[in-house]
C-alpha cells in the first residue's frame, strides 16, 4: 500500500469563508477524568486494519479478509450488520485495502487500492453502488485504464466525496514544482483528470499537499497544508474550496503553524483536527456560516500523521487522538469537554451510527478490533 497508512474519512460537510479562518488555535486544557462509556467487542467476517467507517444513515465498514480479499458491511442504528455484495472487475479490485467510502445521495462512492507491478505501486479502483428502496446496491468496480491514476507523474489519492449527485477524487499529480493537488471528475463511469488549478498547483515558494475532503451543500472542501519556503519553512493549515458545478477553487489559508489532518462534518458545521510542527493537538470548529473557532482540546501529543476522522452530530463532536500511550478520545458538546476511556490500541476509524459509538482499534499485538460503546455515557 502507499506510504501513509490509508485513512479512514467520514462524509464531510463544511461551510469556510476568509474571516472565519484568521481564528487562532486555543492553547489545550488539562485533561479531565476519563468516562468508561461501555465498550463491547463487534465481531465482524473480516479485519477492520484498514477500515472505513461513514457516519450517516447507516455506517459503512470496509475490511480485508485473511486471504485479502476485500469487503464492506452496513451497520444500521440498530447495530444489525449486513454485508455490502462487491462486484470487483479487476484482479487489483479483489485485493484493494479501502482508502475512504463516500455516501452521499446517488449511494456510495469508494476508492481502494493494492500494490502491486514491477515497482509495486498502489493501483487504485474506483467504485459505486446504487442507493435502492431497500438500502444499498451491489457496490462495483469502475474499470479504468492505468494512466488515469498511475504512472511516472502520478502521486498518492487522498480520498473521495459526492457533493449532491457529482462527485470528486483528490490525490495528487506531478507539475511544475513537484506533486501538485488535483482532483478527478466522473464522466459516466469514466474518471477524467481535471485541468491544473493556479490555487491547488505549487509554487517555487509554497509546497501545498491535501489530507482530507469533504462537502458542504454543492461545495467540494479540501484541506491540507502549505508549506511556506520564503518564511522559515513553516507550515500552515489550508482549506480549499469549490462548488461541485465547477469554477475556480478558493484558498483560506490558517495563521497557525501547524497541519490539518483530518476533517470530519455535519451539515451545519464541521471539526478539523491537526497539530502543531511538534506534534500538540489542534483543532477548529466550522460553523455553516463561515464563523472558525478554536476548540479546546486537553493536553496531547499526537503520534504520526495519521488521525481518525472526527465525528460530527447535530451539537456533538466526537474526536479521537493516537497519542503515545493510545488513544485519547473527546466528546465535545457545547463549553463541556468529557474524555472517553477507550479500548488499548492505536486508533484507526471512528464513526457513529444511531446512539452507538464506534471505534476501530489496532492493538499491541497487532490484531485489529472493531468495538462500540453509547455515545452518551
């Protein structure tokens, strides 16, 4: 698989404007007690080491079976499981370790990938299903040709989102300056490259890379960072926008040293979650409006670059940090900050679904383990 550990993204919605993002990061709190919120083991018919979790309706799980075979499950708000039937097409499709799975109103959109080729490169497939009366369709492979994500010019995909019925991969592809941003647009089931964005490509004084996607009504968001080589290489939080009719993108970028990871949002306001250059936590909320303000986190460090998606419900915000002694998992609920305890491990996905919690783990022993717990304790 690619370099970085491929993520687990939540469905994303977010409204940012130029005012709002010249908010500074609040300096962390002291941690508060933890609160066992009741964690019980999931069982499920295959790993969650890579999985996807997307909050929503229902939560869509993807899991690579021993022999790695890929595939996908739904969980109702009830907890019932069922499994998602994969159509794959190609012999990488059979294999491929989800990246993101995206739901929006056409059903689900997932991207995946599996190494493989003289070089062992990732080799991306795309796919789809069908949203029906019933639920979900059978989730199929998009067949395209290699040069569309792969090749000497080609980067890593950093996930996908559907903004009403269009929809957007991002990744990254080779320009003037190194790997730029750049998104791929579907064509029938044809993904084409979009032409190079001025806002997305570099420059030969800012380096600038995503990390997450996401939607906010008919407005694809980006975020990622910008690495500024004219003053003292520091990096910076950037968000990019634009509507899912096309246009240019629009670049806010945040006056805070630091990165953004992840992105996780309702649709009446959004979560980012980063860190500083040294690795302390951060994060901002987003309102619909375009209002950004700091978040109080308790004290952390985050370990890798890595962090879980956060989850976002009406005026809940779930956040989950892997730290050098786990995970350090926050609900946020207006002024009130609870810490959960979580199982031991290092923390891959989170998503909830209904009143349940959930969270994908990946313990010391290096098994992987899906568990669920009230998201109220």
């Amino acid at each position: 698989m690619r370099s970085r550990r491929l993520r687990a993204l939540t469905v994303a919605a977010v409204a940012v404007a130029t005012a709002g993002l010249s908010a500074c990061s609040r300096a962390p709190t002291a941690s508060p007690a933890p609160v066992d919120p009741g964690w019980e083991r999931v069982a499920l018919a295959g790993s969650p080491d890579i999985a996807t979790l997307t909050s929503g309706d229902r939560m869509v799980i993807g899991t690579s079976a021993h022999n790695g075979a890929a595939g996908m499950s739904t969980v109702s708000g009830s907890g019932a499981l069922a499994p998602v039937t994969l159509r794959p097409v190609s012999g990488y499709a059979r294999t491929a370790r989800w990246l993101q799975v995206s739901m929006g109103g056409p059903g689900i959109l997932a991207v995946g990938g599996a190494r493989g080729g003289a070089h062992g490169n990732v080799r991306w497939t795309v796919w789809r299903a069908p949203r029906t009366t019933d639920g979900l369709g059978t989730l199929s492979e998009m067949p395209q040709t290699f040069e569309t994500f792969g090749g000497l010019q080609a980067g890593d995909l950093v996930g996908a989102a559907y903004a009403g019925s269009d929809a957007v991969i991002v990744g990254s592809w080779v320009g003037s300056h190194g790997l730029d941003v750049t998104t791929w647009h579907p064509s029938g089931s044809t993904w084409l490259r979009d032409p190079p964005s001025p806002v997305l490509r570099n420059t030969s004084s800012t380096l600038k890379s995503a990390n997450g996607v996401g939607v906010v009504g008919d407005r694809f968001v980006v975020v990622g960072d910008l690495l500024d080589l004219d003053h003292g290489m520091a990096f910076y939080p950037v968000v990019w926008l634009r509507a899912a009719t096309g246009g240019p993108w629009e670049q806010h970028r945040v006056p805070v040293a630091g990165h953004a990871r992840s992105i996780g949002c309702s649709p009446q306001r959004c979560v980012v979650v980063g860190a500083t250059g040294a690795g302390a936590a951060r994060a901002w909320q987003v309102s619909a409006n375009g209002t950004v303000t700091p978040i109080d986190l308790p004290s952390a460090t985050v370990t890798g670059t890595d962090i879980p998606t956060p989850v976002v419900v009406s005026d809940t915000a779930w956040i989950v940090l892997p730290t050098r002694s786990g995970s350090l998992l926050v609900r946020i609920a207006g002024a009130r900050r609870t810490v959960l305890r979580t199982p031991a491990g290092h923390p891959v996905a989170l998503a909830a679904v209904g009143t349940q919690l959930y969270l994908a783990i990946r313990a010391a022993d290096g098994s992987s383990q899906l568990w669920r717990a009230a998201g109220t304790p």
